[in-house]
C-alpha cells in the first residue's frame, strides 16, 4: 500500500466527485492535505470533516489567487490539478464567454499552478492534472471546446515533465472516460450512449481513478513522467 506519511499534497479542485475520492484517498494514505474548492463551501467542509483535510476557497480561474494560495503554503510534495468544468454544445450557439472562461480553468489555471508550485517543491514531487479521454477522441457533437482544453492538458504535461525531468519531479495526467459523479451520474440520459463505446460498459468510481492518481503519486512511480493514463473501460480503444 502506497504511505504518504510526512508528506503534504494539495489538490486543486476537491469538494465533489473525482476531486473529493482524491482528497479522501491522499489523507487516509497518510498525506496532509489541502485541498481547494470554488462554490461549493458545504460539500468541501464535509470532505474537510471526514479526512481531516484543510479546505480553502478559491477560483481556479483567478490565475492571481491561486497563486496566492500556493505562496501561502509550505512547499507541496503532491500536487493535483483537478478542477475543471466541461461546456457542451453547438459551437455556434454557445456563448464565447463560456468557452473563455472554460479555457481558463482547464488550460490557464492549470498552467500557472504548477509553475508556481513547482518553484518551491522539493526534488522528487509529483505533478498530477486530470484530463479526459476526450483529449484522444471526440465521438460525438458538442464536446470540440472541452476537447481542446483536454488535449492541450497532454501537451503540458509532457513539456513540464521535460522542464522538471532533472529534479525528479514527475509530471503526468489522469484521463477519465465516464465517472459516476453529480456532473455525469451512472444513470444519466446520455448513459446508454457513452456505454456504447466501451468494452466494460459502466461508468467508473471516482475511487477507482483516485487509486490510479495515488499509484503516480507514490514512489513506485518515480520512473513515470510525461505520460497520459487513462481509465475509461475502454471508451478510447
């Protein structure tokens, strides 16, 4: 079992869904952890509660609070971007701002975060962002904006995992196909669709991708850099 005794982990994004199984996973392996939330102060106090974890406000889109947050903080081990959101629609109908501000958060926000940890973060860290499948494929109609912050998620990693290769720091993505959280639930309408294209048809546990982030979080993968790793019960194959 992977320990993180003594070490510090900050996840950006960990009040609801992926980004709290996260939170949960870190703590209960040990880590003490920070985590982030934007709107939803009920649900990040009751992860709070039940890890022991420290939860603090922020909008991932405020390149400049985030990376206030970050300088107010001892040096991470751990950092996991997770915050994002996903604009759907006709490109021609959605409203630009929708699209800027998902960019933002997805791409930007990302970015900036893991420079500004990076500056301080003992040699050996690891550097966790949560893609998507999508980033690899697009199936279906509406998802091009999300698609493009997913796949521009890919380049990242691989670049910074170049830029911080000789500090040992590893930097990787996680990229979900279908997870069973209150943005996608397991009974949803578009459901029988996303099953369609996969060999395990069933939406995965927020969990399961939990485990796979702290398996790139711990030392047996001191070797893994600049990789993408999805779990998506084979949407993509």
């Amino acid at each position: 079992m992977t320990t993180f005794t003594g070490k510090t982990a900050l996840v950006l994004g960990g009040s609801r869904g992926i980004g709290a199984a996260i939170v949960e996973r870190l703590a209960q392996d040990g880590a003490a952890v920070t985590f982030t939330y934007s709107g939803s102060k009920d649900a990040a106090l009751a992860v709070a509660d039940k890890t022991g974890a420290t939860a603090l406000q922020a909008d991932s889109s405020d390149r400049e609070a985030v990376g206030k947050l970050i300088a107010s903080l001892p040096p991470v081990d751990i950092l996991v971007v997770n915050a994002g959101v996903a604009v759907m629609g006709d490109p021609l109908e959605l409203n630009p701002d929708d699209i800027d501000r998902m960019i933002d958060i997805n791409v930007r926000g990302p970015y900036h975060a893991i420079v500004d940890a990076a500056r301080t973060m003992p040699d050996g860290g690891r550097i966790i962002v949560m893609g998507s499948v999508n980033g690899d494929s697009v199936p279906i109609p509406s998802a091009t904006g999300y698609a493009l912050t997913k796949s521009a998620v890919q380049g990242m990693v691989r670049g910074f995992a170049r830029d911080f290769g000789h500090r040992n720091i590893t930097v990787n993505a996680v990229q979900p196909g279908p997870v069973d959280t209150d943005m996608n639930p397991a009974d949803g309408p578009l459901k029988d669709v996303m099953h369609s294209f996969m060999a395990i048809k069933r939406h995965a546990h927020a969990s399961e991708v939990a485990g796979m982030v702290a398996y790139l979080a711990g030392d047996e993968a001191g070797i893994v850099t600049g990789a993408l790793h999805t779990i998506d019960g084979g949407f993509g194959a």
